[in-house]
C-alpha cells in the first residue's frame, strides 16, 4: 500500500474513515503528496515543478504543495483562480511576481473571454498556432508566451500530440513571428504523452526543443527568460506511476537518464520547468466504497457499489486506468462482477464497459454494507467524477495532515 502507513494501520483508518463519514469517501494521504513532491526535487534538483493542477484540483493537494515551494500549471480559469487563493494576502507586487514566475497557463487555445480575464495579471501563456498569437496579441497583450512544440507520444497511456504543438514545420516561423510581434517569447514546451514509459519521447524533445532555440537564435532572436536571460525550456509531464505497474522503470532511473540527456544537449545558461501531474497524486489518494446491492445474474455473482464509471470511476474512461477493487476482509476469492450505483449499464467498473482490458473483480464473498477500497486514484479519477443520475461525488478525508 503505498501510504505513508504500515499496511495494517492504512486498514484500520480506512475502515475506521468508512465507518463515520460513509462512504464513497475518498482518502488523501497529505504526507504522501509531500513525498512525491520531495523525491521529485530529489532527483531533478535543476528542474522547478509545476503541478499540474487538472490531475487533482482538491484545494488541500494544491495548498501543500504551494507550502513547499511548488509552481502551478494551470489550464482554465478557476484552476488558476484556485492557486491565486494561496497568494490573496500577499501584496499585490509579490502577487504579480508570483503568477509571472510560479504559474504557467499552459492551454495553447484560449477563449477570449478568458484572455481578458487574465490580461490584468500579465500572465505566462502558451501557443502552438499564429490564431492564437493574434487572439493573445488583441487580447491579453500582458503576457508572456512560451511556444508548445508536439513531440511524438509513442507509448504513452494518454496521447496529447494529436491535439496540440507546433510542427517541426513550424515551429521556428512561429517563434520568430512572436517576436516580431513584440511578443517576449519566454521557454519552449512539450509534452511527451502522460504516463509515459517511453524514454525516447523526452529525448525527442529535447532534440527538437534544442533544435528550435538554435535555429532561432540564428535569425536573430533568442528565446529567453526576461528576467535572466537564460533559456527556459519547459519538459511537461508524463512522468509514469510505478503503482500502475505497467512496467514502469524507478523514477530515480529516468530522472538520471533525464540529466544526462539535459546536460548533453544543454550544458549551460539554462532553466527547466516541468509540470507533473499523476506522478504527485496518484498514489497518494485511496477510495472506499461500500456494497449495496449483490445478484446472481446467468450464474455470475455480480455487487453493486456506491461509486462509479460517472464518479471517482471516470479515470478508467478517461485515463484508461485499471483500478483493482479489494476487501478488506480475507477469504477465497471468485471472479465477480462489479457495477456502479446508476441506472446506465455502461456504469460497470469491472470489467469495465465491455473492455477487454479490463478484469473481472476477484474478491471474497462480499456481504451488504461491506467495504472494498481502491488505491493509487489519485490523478484524473476525481478531476473527471460527474452528478450524473443524481449520485453525489465521493466525499474527500485527509488523514496525515
Ligand atoms: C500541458 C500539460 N501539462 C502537464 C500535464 C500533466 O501530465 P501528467 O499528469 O502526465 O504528468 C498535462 C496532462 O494532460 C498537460 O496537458
């Protein structure tokens, strides 16, 4: 259990949580957050993290890592008003200063209105495409920009570079437009495609991102921090979880990986940024749900539970994760199948939704009012849980504050 707990005593809690606050009740173990956050900086000390708050936006995950130091990505407004809550106090200089050099809006595409909702705050924005340019130009011309390149994401359980990043085609053309355009072109980015266990996408990137900063400079322009003048070059995130136990290899390996490729390609006056995402939440959440209804249907034992595909659920659509379903009593187990608590049939949890992927559960014999748990749903589960049919969003407990 990856807890910052013995095994027996994450029991217990559990139980204990499930017992008086009901359930489904979802458990965000706060040290480990911290852990994730500290082993992170660990192994790529060079790197400033920003979290990328669309994993999970629970106000606490944000708050603790805005406690140790941590930069945001954000990618709509109310996540970036939701990280600016940690700096109302502040005076508004050092407010400025901290969105300008801790917070990243890090969407290439834009509604107007939220271009001029952040114009005031002069922002750092980023941009895959001249349209957007032009909207950033007419209405957020405050900001600072930072070219999104698309690098493959070969192998990775999400694909982002089909929707987003400029071209190897376009890429230099768009940079030297921007700047032409008076626009300060602050760091580049990529995104590697999240949970990535693909080494060689980030070292695409850095090849193409370096390739780009030099062609660049040739036409006489240089991508640049403003206030250091050092290159930025922002390396996304991606960074798989071993709990998914998708042959993941140690984060310690592809950090040092990481830096042997960084130092290669950039040895000097340089910053990275990266933004983080699954890798700081997803092991740090645990579900707890409770059987509310079993059947045998054409000789199967199926159980109903009180969360689902449309609740904490929803990362099994979405994020093509597998959460594995387990009591917390022992006993013989059987294959079983588990659904969620709407009226569609399309909320079936295991196996999910007519995937193959997805397993039968295989559990001991579950009573009514019993307890199953899920661990490691901490990224894109809650982000993405709707009201659908009426069911309330799994409550959230803190436990290791
Ligand atoms: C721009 C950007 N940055 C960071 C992330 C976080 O990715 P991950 O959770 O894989 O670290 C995403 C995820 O979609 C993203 O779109």
């Amino acid at each position: 259990m990856a807890f910052t707990m013995t095994a027996e005593t994450k029991s217990a809690v559990l139980q204990k949580i499930a017992k008086t606050r009901g359930t489904p009740v979802f458990v965000v173990d706060i040290e480990q957050v911290r852990k994730n956050y500290n082993r992170f900086r660990e192994n790529l000390p060079e790197v400033q993290v920003y979290y990328a708050v669309k994993a999970n936006p629970d106000p606490l995950i944000v708050k603790t890592l805005f406690d140790l130091g941590s930069s945001f990505d954000v990618a709509s407004l109310s996540e970036f008003h939701l990280v600016r809550k940690n700096i109302i106090n502040l005076l508004p200089s050092e407010q400025q200063e901290f969105i300008w050099d801790k917070i990243i809006y890090a969407h290439p595409v834009k509604m107007i209105k939220t271009l001029h909702e952040l114009e005031p705050y002069k922002p750092l924005v980023t941009f895959d495409n001249l349209d957007e340019l032009e909207k950033i130009k007419k209405h957020c011309p405050s900001a600072g920009v930072v070219l999104r390149l698309e690098v493959p994401n070969r192998g990775s359980i999400v694909n982002l570079s089909s929707k987003f990043g400029a071209s190897i085609e376009n890429a230099v053309d768009l940079a030297v437009k921007a700047f032409e355009m008076g626009f300060l072109v602050e760091s580049l980015s990529f995104h590697v495609g999240s949970q990535c266990t693909n080494f060689n996408n980030y070292k695409n990137g850095l090849n193409f991102a370096a390739e780009v900063f030099n062609e660049v400079e040739k036409k006489g322009y240089k991508i640049r921090n403003s206030k250091t003048g050092k290159r930025i070059l922002d390396i996304g995130g991606g960074f798989p979880v071993e709990e998914y136990g998708q042959n993941v290899i140690p984060f310690e390996e592809t950090a040092k990986k990481l830096r042997e490729e960084m130092k290669k390609l950039f040895p000097e006056n340089i910053e990275f940024i990266a933004e983080p995402g699954r890798f700081l939440v997803a092991n740090a959440c645990t579900l707890v749900v409770s059987v509310i209804g079993r059947t045998f249907r054409h000789g199967e034992i199926c159980y109903y539970i009180d969360d689902g595909i449309y609740g904490t659920f929803s990362g099994q659509i979405f994020d093509h994760q597998i959460y594995t379903l387990k009591s917390f009593k022992e006993g013989e187990k059987e294959k079983c199948i588990i659904f969620g608590p709407t009226c569609d049939g399309f909320d079936t949890v295991s196996p999910s939704t007519n995937n193959k992927k997805y397993p039968y559960g295989f559990l001991p014999r579950m009573e009514l009012g019993e307890f199953l748990y899920a661990e490691n749903m901490g990224a894109y589960t809650t982000a993405s849980a709707t009201n659908f049919n009426g069911f309330p969003i799994a409550k959230t407990v803190y436990v290791n504050k």
